[in-house]
C-alpha cells in the first residue's frame, strides 16, 4: 500500500491528461465542473473553462488525440490540460492522518468503501486494487488517495466495521452513501420539515448518522419528498429501515470489542432513573454549577458560556443540550419555564441588590444551609455576572421542576443522546 500511496498527486503538480485518466472519479470531476462553470486551479490562477463535447467524450474514451486539445476559458484565454494544476479537489496534497473536517470525511467515507469491498467479495483482502474498485461503486465526497490514507488505527476500524455490517445486515446490495446528493436531499428534506415542527437544533440531534445506506430499488419504493412532518418521515424510515432498505449508520472509531446497536427502532426506550438533585459538589457557593443524579451518571447544568447541560455517563459523555431545548423540555412536562438568561445577566450588571433579593427568595425554597439576606448578599456579590446567571438559573430550574424531576430528565436525556420521540431510526457502529 505504501508504493500506491507514494504514486499519489502532490498539491500543486500538473494535472496533465494522463494523470486524470488514471482514475474514473477524475475524469467525472474534470467533466462535472466544465459543465457546472467551476473554476479550475491552474498556473494563471482560477480559470473557468468552457464545456465543450467533443473534450467530454475524448476524456470519456481515452482519446489520447485529445491529450494536447486546446481548452477555451470563459475569459476567451486559450490553455491546454498542461496549465492545469492539483489541489485537494482532485487528490492533491492529502494527508495521512489529515484533522478536522477532511478526515472525517475520508474515514466515513472510508467505511462505505471498506463494506462495499467485502459486499463485492466477502474474502476480499481490502488490497488497494480492491479499494478503489469499490470506491467506484459508492457514492462519497472523498477521494481514492484520501481513503488509502486514512491511518492504520482507521483503517482496521473500517475493516472491523465492514466485516459486523456484513454480518448483521446479510446480502441484500446497498448503495453506500457519505456527502452525495442523496444524502444532501435528505438535509434539505430535514431542513424543510423542522421549520414546521421546530424540534431540533440541528439535524445530529434527529439523527447522528454520518453515512447512509440504500438497497438497489429502494428509492422508488419511498416517497420521503411526501413527508408533510418529521413524524411522517420518522415513520417512512422506520418501514425502510424494517425491511432493511435505507439504513443511517452513526460511526465511531471501533475498537477491540465492535458492537452495532439499534437506536429508536423496537426496543424501549431505557429511561434513567432520577437519584436527586445537587446544587454543587462541594458546597452552593463553591462552584456556578449543579447537578441532577441519576442511576447510571449525571448531568450537569451551567454557563458554557451560555446556560446549557451536559450529559455525563460513568464511562463517557453523552451529548450536550441548549437553553431553548431546556425551556423545550419544560414545556413538556408542565413546569414553569427559566428566566431568560441574558436579562438575569444584565440584571447583575446593573442592579445586583434588586437581583440578589429575587435570588434569597429562590435560596430560601432550597434545603441549603440556612442564612439571613446579608449573609447570602456577602457571599454572591463578588460573584461575576457569568457565574451568578449561572447559580441563579441552576436554583430556578430546580425549583421549577420540583416533582417533576423522572419526567423532566427522561426529556433531557432522550434530546442530548438524540433518542427524542421524534428521532429518526439508526444502526450505531462502536
């Protein structure tokens, strides 16, 4: 792999005619941006050429007649596939180990490539060969080069997850999606549909799948551009997802124990059991934080610097949740909703007895040690405005959902691990 990996475009080389005919991908990109009026990089600068059909079938053919064609820019220059040049767009100047955005995209869009290796030959050796054969059967926003150079660590993690989804989803034959149109309908059709029903932030919080699977047919059988809610569209994946014909996958490294679980789909909803509530652990003055406990972990509610919480598990973090969601959750069980968060703050800024006063008064509902006004007042007013919104909202809360707290956190805890009611299906890969 290391040899293939060496032959591999640097950023800023030719893209000569040869170079792009080593690969379909290219080809397909070269013709796609001529026709779409995408600029080219290219030792000019950004140049737009003119689509022409006689260069899209010769590139299509391999005409090698074509090899020094002339090719006309929008601005009436003259150029010659020579004066092209690589950049990430077609494979040029990728990294190993990569960070941020472009290697997620590579080792998501490196496991549909890895399944559909072992789709194609369950005996496959997931050989470079092998790679980007099935790279051409897939329909990801990453290149060949990029998923041959995912790290070792990704790159039996994509092996080991190729292999369980084998396992558990049998012969049917899948078109795997990462970053494609159909997976960008899909956003579009989320989009379009949570502005009615205005129930998450953002699409993780429906669904946390990073690749998407589609059996052959399957398009034609769903029409999830009907969907006139998330509730529909929910209940149109749940049937493709019963008879295993579009499946969201959420990905995480895997490592030496690979599970696959099934989220929102048959099994109940495991609801945690609330313990108590906490206004700090070592004291009400000693940190703006609080906590309600629950049977397997916490979860913890401050200023981050917005008011928000967070799920925290024995083993691991779960998911963070937004004021307005908080609020969200309020409303769903009856409780009296917080204070908005930035006219407390500016209430402190200003006025810090008139706030301190409203403050004592939620104080004195609380079981914490007992203090006269002044005593409290020496205790909050060096506090900054970031850490008495904090403290202040924290006590309201808690106040506010006094006997109601199992309902409350089941709320919570649905939203931030994105198994809300209104979450859609997904297989988790782990």
């Amino acid at each position: 792999m290391e040899r293939f990996i060496n032959k591999t475009l640097g950023e800023g080389t030719k893209l000569t005619w040869g170079e792009i005919q080593k690969y379909d991908w290219r080809i397909a990109k070269v013709i796609d941006k001529m026709q779409k009026g995408e600029p080219f990089a290219t030792k000019y600068g950004p140049l737009i050429i003119l689509p022409d059909p006689a260069v899209e079938k010769a590139l299509k053919s391999n005409d090698k007649n074509f090899s020094r064609a002339k090719l006309k820019t929008s601005d009436n220059r003259t150029i010659s596939f020579g004066d092209l040049i690589t950049n990430k767009e077609f494979g040029g100047g990728t990294s190993g180990s990569g960070g941020g955005s472009d290697n997620t995209t590579a080792t998501e869009s490196a496991q549909c490539v890895y399944a559909q290796a072992i789709w194609d030959n369950p005996r496959t050796s997931f050989s470079p060969e092998e790679i980007a054969k099935a790279y051409r059967k897939c329909d990801t926003d990453a290149t060949t080069e990029q998923i041959l150079k995912i790290s070792d660590d990704w790159v039996q993690s994509s092996i080991m997850g190729a292999k369980l989804l084998k396992r558990v989803l049998g012969k049917k034959r899948y078109t795997w999606h990462r970053g494609s149109s159909w997976v960008q309908a899909m956003d579009t059709r989320f989009k379009r549909l949570n502005k009615i029903d205005r129930n998450f932030t953002n699409i993780n919080k429906w669904t946390p799948a990073d690749i998407w699977i589609v059996a052959k047919g399957a398009e034609s059988r769903y029409d999830l551009d009907s969907a006139t809610t998330l509730a529909e569209l929910n209940n149109m994946l749940l049937k493709a997802y019963s008879a295993r014909d579009i499946i969201g996958i959420s990905l995480k490294k895997i490592g030496k124990r690979p599970k696959v679980v099934q989220v929102n789909y048959k099994k109940p909803f495991k609801a945690p059991l609330f313990v108590r509530t906490t206004y700090g652990k070592r004291g009400y003055f000693k940190a703006k934080d609080g906590y309600i406990l629950y049977n397997d972990g916490e979860i913890q509610f401050r200023t981050y610097p917005e008011f928000q919480c967070e799920i925290i598990g024995k083993t691991a973090k779960h998911g963070k949740v937004s004021f307005g969601k908080i609020q969200d959750a309020l409303r769903d069980v009856g409780a009296p909703l917080m204070e908005d968060r930035n006219d407390i703050r500016r209430e402190w800024r200003d006025d810090k007895s008139k706030l301190s006063a409203k403050w004592y008064g939620l104080y004195s509902q609380t079981k914490e040690q007992r203090m006269t006004s002044e005593e409290f007042n020496e205790e909050v007013f060096d506090k900054d405005d970031n850490w008495a919104t904090s403290k202040y909202l924290v006590t309201q809360l808690f106040l506010n959902i006094k006997g109601k707290e199992q309902a409350f956190l089941e709320q919570i805890y649905r939203y931030a691990k994105s198994q809300s009611t209104t979450s859609a299906v997904h297989l988790k890969l782990l």
